[in-house]
C-alpha cells in the first residue's frame, strides 16, 4: 500500500475552501496567470499551490536561512570533500535536525513528522523525490535523486541520525549514486 503524502493543511484545503478577495499588481496576475497557463492550471489552482508551498515550506525556511544553489553547485562541493567528512557532517546535521528543523515544523518527532519534513524538503528543497511505504509496522522511505554518490552518502547518514537519535530506530539502507533506500519497523 502506497501512501500519498499530504500535509494536515493541504488536506484540510481539499475539504472547504473560503472566497476572498486581495488586491494584487496587475503584472503580477499577468504573471500569474501566464505561469498557470504553461503548467496546465487555473490560475486559481497556481495561486493555492503558491500558498501551500508558503504554509508549508516558505514560512518555515525563512526562519532557518535557507537560500537556493543549482544542483550542479552542489554536485561540484561534494566532489571535492572527502567521505569521512560528508559522514561526519552528515551526523551532526542529522542529530541537530530531529532536534530543530523536524520539531519546529512539527512540534513533535515521529516517523510521520519525519515523512513530512522529508517531503517537503524534497518538494521545495530539491532533495529529490520521497516515496513512503507503510505496510503494517514496516516502513520503507525512498529518495531518488541526481546528485551523485556523496549526496546518496550524505542522506543516509542523515537519516541513519534522525532515526536513532530521538525515535531509537535502526534501519537498513541501500546507497546507490541516484538513490537512498531505508527500511525500518516500529
């Protein structure tokens, strides 16, 4: 059984909506819509993207600093740190994210919160693409992406982090250049 990942609020969105009116630029709804036009929506639909994305990416990253690079930039960085040093990076940023990032958005750290998190790092971070997996109590994350080996190496040591530390969690993981593959049971 495949899960969808949603959050609480676009699922929320789905079930009611509310009219309202707001004041915006003329060449700002010209944007707007000629951007919806070219990815096959209303313009309607690309405007409650855009407020999904800011209630659950924007208003957070904001708070943490993030700022965009190109995947080739990444890319050129991992090539020249050696491996130890991205597991070892990797460690810290895990350990520092379960406690931080995961629990900032969340208010709590748990595998569901962690599939959230991950989702919309991977949605509006450019992590790559989460596929989640639940079959009775084993789970199955996968990340696909176009970064490279260290990227793979540096996701799973992550990760490897955030399940151990606050949820106890050992997983089993296959690397691979495009991919990472976690298998866990709670």
């Amino acid at each position: 059984m495949n899960l969808v990942l949603t959050s609480h609020q676009e699922a929320k969105a789905k079930s009611s909506t509310v009219l309202r009116t707001f004041r915006i630029p003329r060449n700002l709804i010209a944007t707007l819509e000629a951007e919806g036009k070219n990815r096959g929506l209303s313009a309607n639909a690309l405007m409650t993207s855009l407020i999904s994305r800011f209630d659950n990416w924007d208003r957070f990253a904001d708070r943490f600093d993030f700022f965009s690079i190109t995947d080739d930039l990444i890319k050129a960085f991992l090539e020249e740190v050696p491996e130890d040093r991205v597991v070892a990076i990797a460690e810290t940023f895990g350990a520092r994210i379960a406690r931080d990032g995961i629990m900032f958005w969340s208010k709590e750290v748990s595998v569901e919160s962690l599939v959230e998190y991950l989702n919309n790092r991977c949605r509006y971070a450019g992590y790559g693409n989460l596929q989640y997996e639940k079959k009775d109590q084993k789970h199955t994350l996968i990340l696909q992406h176009s970064l490279g080996l260290k990227w793979s190496i540096f996701i799973q040591h992550t990760l490897d982090q955030v399940l151990k530390k606050p949820l106890g969690i050992t997983a089993q993981f296959e690397t691979t250049e495009s991919s990472i593959v976690a298998r866990f049971t709670t």
